[in-house]
C-alpha cells in the first residue's frame, strides 16, 4: 500500500520491520556515516528521519540518492530503486532534528553553504559504520550458482544423449554401408531371393541411423560452430543411406526380377526386349536417384570433418560410387539396347575386327569389315570385306584436322585398314561409316569394334568352334592362331583374309545362338569393353550421349573427374604383322602434389621384341619385304597424349635426354617417338609429365590393347 507522506521537518511513519531494506537494490549501503573533517553530520545536515515501530530511527541522506545511469545513447539505465521521499533544508541552514540516544556528536548543525560532495564522507574503517547485510548477496550467489548447475546439467545430459544416438547411429550406418555391398554382389550374381532378405535388413538399420541422427539434440548440436560441420555430415550419411534403401535399391530389385542379365545375349538369333523396355522406367529412375545421392556426398567437405567422421564417409561415398557405376551402365543398357536392336525398326552396323598383329591406337589394322543388321532383338550377318577393300580413296572421307594430318596422315580418311591410327573411337567410328559410305554406297547407323582378345574371351564362354577347313578355334589357341600362325602358314594374303573372315563369322554365330554360358558370355564381352577391346559407336546423337563416358566409347579424354587420364598409344611403323612379337609393359608413378593441385607424374614405357633370333627368315608377310626397316626388326611410333591442361616435361629413352615430335590433337598435347629394336632388343622411355591444376585423383592410364601385353599400373595419386 503507498502511504500518505506529511509534511514538515519530521516524518513520522510506522512501518513493519523488513521495511529496514530501504535501499537500492543494487547497493545496501547505510548512509548513517561519520564525518572525516569532523563537520556536523546527521538530521541537521540535511537528512530525514523514519521513526520505525520498534527500532531506532534511521536517517536518508539525499546527497546519496541513487539515480539511473545513463548509457552512451541517452537512455536510463534499467536499475531500479526505491524512492525515497525525503524533504531537505535549504543549504543556507538546517533543521534541528535530535535523539537524545545520538549524543552530543549528532548535534544539529547547518549543512555548509559550499555542500557536500563525496570527499566529504568518510570511508574508512575509523568511521563508526552499520554491517553490511550480506544475506541477499549470498542468496544472489546461490542463485547464481544454482542456475550454472542447471545449465551444466542440461549441457551434460544434451551432450550423452548425443554422443549415445551417435555410437549407435555409426553402428547401423556401418552395418548398412556393408549390406549395400553384398546387395549389389547378390543382384549382380542373379540371387534375387537373398538380396530382398538382405534389402529389408538394410532398410531396418538405415531407418534407425536416420531416426538416431535427427532428435533435438542433433539440431541443437548442428548449430555450434566447431561442431556444426560434423553433425551436418553425419545426418547426411544417414538420410543418403535411408534414402537409398527405401527408394533406389528396391526400385533396382524389382528391375532384376523383369531383367535377366543372362538373357541380353541372343537365342536363337534373337535377343527378347520386351523386359528391358518393360524395366526402363524403373532402372532410370533409379539410376537418377544413386547419382543424386552420390552427389550429396561429394559436396561434403571431407577436409573440414573430424577423422571419425571422414573415414566412414570416404567409404560410404567409395560404395555409393561403386553401385552408380552399376545403375548408370543399366540405364544406359535398357534405353540403349533395344533402340539400338531394332525395336524401332531395322538398324545396320558395321563390325570391323582389327588385328593387333599390326598395331593401331585402339587396338590394329582392321582386318575385316562385317555388315550387320538388327531388327527386333533379331541379329544378322549381311556381308564381309577385308580392310583392304575398302582403301584407295583419293581424299579423306572427311575432313582431317591439322593434328591428324601430322600425327597419321591421309590414310587415316582414305582406307578403312587405318580409321583406328587414332585412339579416339568416336572419330573412328565417323571415318569407317563416311568410307563405306563412299566405297560401298549405303548408310550404317553405327560401328562398333572388336579384336582377337575379344574372341578368345568369348570362346571361354561359348565354348570352341569349328571353322570349314575342320580346325578348331579355342579360348587358348585363338590370339596365337589369327595373329601369328595363319602368317607363318598360309602365304596368299586372300586366304588369310578368307580364314580370318571364317574364324570372325564362326564366333559371331556361337553368340547369336546363345551357346554355352550365356551369363559367361556377358561377363566375357564386358570384360573386353574395359580393355578397350570392344567399342562401340552410334550415328544417332541422342544414343552416343549415352554412349558417352562409358567403357564402351572408347573416347580419348584427359581426364575423368579430378582423375587425369594419360594415353600411351602405338601404331605400327613395319607396314608388317611383326608387331606379335612386341610386348609393351607401362607403369604410371604419381610424384608430388603441387600447389595448383596438379601432380607431377613420371610414365614409363618398356618395349621388347620377343621376336626370335632368325625373325629375318619369317615369312614377309609377317617381316616385311624390307624396305621400311630390316627384316627381323620391329618399329613403332610411340604417342603420349598428356591430361587435359597438362604437359610433357621431359622424355628419356634409355636413361638419355631425347625429344619427341610434338603436337595437339583433340585439344590435349600430344609427342610422339619412334622406336625400332631388334630381336630381344630393349627400349624404356620415360616421360615426365605434370597434369592440368585440379586434377587430384589417382591417375588412369589408357594403352593400346595388344597381343603380349599386360595391364598398365599406376600408383595412388601423389595429392592423398
């Protein structure tokens, strides 16, 4: 209640006792205090007296009333008092106001004309002082103290919360990531039954992690700043991972029950495509929905993530790639497949089968020349030319850059024998198709490529075959057969064309027919296509899109991703078949990693004739007659196409300082040797190369497919 303030000298109120905390809240000071200089103090000095029911007066001194601060911009600071209403003499003279309990020392005297300031007052320990009254600071402290505990308690409990659904979201999570894999093994093997009780396991665990990584907590924790980066990354993983199980995996599951990959190879000359066009829908979408997921994973900043947290990550984004590969070459497959075999209407291709006898960038010389036509999953053979028929032409069938002309000459546009000297499949493709055009007059809707290797392969798979003359062709005697002994042999070229042409047909009709292992035969062909011995091109844009950046293009690029892509490419220089007898090793070694992120890389080339000692004595058709180069001995022009934006620093032959002759083709630089060796005779080239900035993945070395050769090796890049 207020209470109605009298006027005059002394106020007299009656109040209960707490009302003794008369002052401010935020300092309890008693302003009954001594004088220093000895001056009157008290009533008399300008102070009011409260008369309290029970207890001894106490005065107010208005010279210590407490006023709001003020801030820098002028408004009152929010400290709140309570008012003390008090009347003050006049600094001319003050009111006698006494208590006989003050004694002579509180005598009324007149407040001084010049006032009072605050060196008036004594706050030393010889002034007679009140105590202080510390309770509500101490109730302030526990306060204090109680709310820290609080907010300790809630910190505590916010971070186990966390830290147990993390423990227990990493165990689904790696649980999952392992079920991924063993689904992708088990569809890919065909074992339908087992990959729907493993994808209704990983389903469970991907919920949980997803439920695991998104409580309150887990908001709460993505928005401290030193913790923020890693708790995004994880509740990524998660709904990636969920994402995937509930959406792109049985989606895929249920295309495998329509699609049978064993069954994309013939049957009786037909291939069914009534399920691939049946299962399209579902494999693209799906195929839509892993790259969407591999994407979310990329754009995670591995660099930025705790090593608890960017291994599993690593990992996970290696498995997620793994299974895009697989999704992005079935949909390619079902939107290709049946387009490409006529469902649309009849097709016709050109199959040229090259000879790595005689060496060419993608492979050999092509040999043979046969015509196919395609129409509703039936599959036949029209005709068959010889390379050799199919030259002469006056002019390039198409016009040929700068580059080429230096780098292969006319021939790579007039003869069919010679459209593969460059290791870009696409252009081959465009130069065979323009060369039949001219030489034969009608249009193909495509080409595509195959070599000894892949024959043999298939051969594993189909099992033997029986050309006319009763001979047998297997998977073991195949290479050394087409390649070697029809040339030691048999002397008249024509014939050799004409077995050569007998072994090709006999194996295309073994797969037409769907003999032997039809899972095996696809298994057979796709393994050719990642050793660039099968290709395949398309005339129709749309379909070459889609061919684009898969094995089967055949595409010379210099890089893929941040991978930088190296070509060590042959072509023959003996205008002979004595290239069977050279083996070709290549080893990539990746060096430091530079400051632009580009990588210094050293490439070396081993080449050995393996010819025998009286190799001069084979028949010419294998050794030449001659005169380009020594009977007996081999040449070959080496070519080293450089990572896109890179370059060749340095080339060694023999640990010698050599050059190269030096040019750009297809917008990547490109240096080329030659080199001719006897028999047994040794050749090591090496190049010091440094790749275009941004390219730090592992280096990919594409070579020349050939008859003695094994698979290039490269190292891990030098910027991990």
């Amino acid at each position: 209640m207020a209470a109605n303030w009298p006027a005059g000298p002394l106020l007299g109120v009656s109040r209960p006792s707490p009302w003794v905390r008369w002052a401010s809240f935020d300092q309890r000071r008693n302003p009954i205090e001594s004088r220093r200089d000895g001056r009157a103090s008290g009533p008399a000095a300008g102070f009011r007296t409260w008369q309290l029911d029970g207890h001894e007066p106490v005065s107010c001194d208005p010279l210590r009333e407490r006023r709001p601060l003020r801030s820098a911009h002028g408004t009152a600071n929010r400290r709140y008092h309570r008012r003390v209403d008090m009347q003050v003499a006049g600094r001319g003279g003050g009111t006698d106001v006494t208590h006989p309990g003050w004694g002579t020392q509180w005598s009324a005297t007149a407040v001084p004309a010049d006032g009072i300031d605050q060196s008036d007052l004594d706050t030393s320990p010889r002034g007679q002082r009140v105590r202080r009254r510390r309770r509500p600071v101490r109730h302030a402290l526990r306060r204090g103290l109680l709310c820290a505990a609080l907010v300790l308690a809630v910190l505590i409990t916010w971070a186990t919360w966390l830290g147990v659904d993390a423990l227990h979201a990493r165990g689904e999570l790696k649980t999952a990531g392992k079920q991924v894999q063993i689904l992708q093994e088990q569809v890919e093997g065909g074992d339908r039954e087992a990959a729907a009780s493993t994808l209704m396991s990983l389903q469970h665990h991907a919920e949980v992690a997803r439920t695991d990584t998104h409580g309150p907590a887990w908001v709460a924790a993505g928005a401290v700043p030193w913790l923020g980066v890693d708790i995004r990354a994880v509740q990524t993983v998660s709904e990636v991972v969920d994402d995937l199980a509930t959406g792109a995996l049985p989606a895929l599951l249920d295309a495998t029950s329509l699609v049978d990959p064993t069954k994309l190879t013939p049957v009786h000359g037909r291939v069914d495509l009534a399920p691939l066009v049946k299962a399209a829908p579902k494999v693209v979408a799906a195929n839509s929905a892993v790259m969407a997921a591999a994407a979310r994973l990329d754009a995670i900043d591995s660099g930025a993530l705790v090593p608890s947290v960017a291994a599993p990550l690593a990992d996970l984004s290696a498995q997620v790639a793994k299974v895009a590969m697989t999704t992005a070459t079935a949909a390619r497959a079902v939107q290709l497949l049946p387009a490409m075999l006529g469902v649309g209407g009849p097709r016709q291709y050109l199959l040229l089968v090259q000879n790595n006898a005689e060496q060419r960038a993608t492979g050999g010389e092509v040999g043979q020349v046969i015509l196919l036509r395609a129409e509703h999953g039936v599959v036949k053979v029209l005709e068959q030319r010889s390379g050799g028929d199919l030259s002469g032409l006056l002019k390039p069938a198409l016009a040929l850059t700068t580059g080429e002309r230096a780098l292969f000459g006319d021939g790579l546009g007039t003869d069919m024998r010679d459209v593969t000297f460059t290791p870009n499949f696409p252009r081959s493709g465009a130069l065979a198709r323009a060369i039949w055009s001219e030489k034969v007059g009608t249009e193909v809707d495509g080409v595509l490529s195959i070599d000894p290797g892949t024959l043999a392969d298939v051969l594993g798979a189909t099992g033997p075959v029986t050309l006319p003359t009763g001979q047998a062709v297997t998977a073991t005697n195949a290479l050394g057969l087409l390649l070697n002994t029809v040339y030691l042999t048999i002397a008249d070229p024509q014939k050799q064309d004409a077995f050569f042409a007998a072994t090709a047909a006999s194996v295309f009709g073994a797969v037409v027919d769907g003999r032997g292992d039809r899972a095996a035969t696809v298994g057979a062909l796709a393994s050719a296509a990642r050793e660039g011995r099968l290709m395949v091109w398309s005339a129709r844009p749309a379909e070459q899109a889609l061919l684009a950046g898969t094995v089967l293009s055949g595409e010379a690029v210099g890089a893929r991703g941040d991978s930088p892509v190296i070509g060590v490419y042959l072509n023959d220089g003996t205008a002979a078949k004595i290239g069977y007898y050279l083996r070709t090793d290549v080893v990539a070694a990746s060096g430091r990693c530079r400051l632009d992120g580009s990588q210094a890389v050293t490439v070396t080339v081993t080449l050995t004739s393996t010819a025998p000692a009286n190799a001069a004595d084979l028949p010419p058709y294998v050794t030449g007659d001659g005169r380009v180069v020594p009977k007996g001995e081999v040449r070959t022009n080496v070519l080293i196409y450089a990572p896109a934006g890179g370059q060749v620093k340095n080339v060694r032959v023999n640990s010698g300082v050599s050059g190269g002759f030096v040019q750009s083709e297809g917008g990547l630089v490109v240096v080329g040797r030659t080199i001719q060796l006897r028999p047994g005779e040794q050749a090591i080239i090496s190049y010091d190369i440094v790749t275009g900035k941004g390219q730090t993945g592992a280096p990919i070395v594409r070579v020349t497919p050939g008859a003695a050769q094994k698979a290039a090796t490269s190292s891990p890049s030098g910027c991990t």
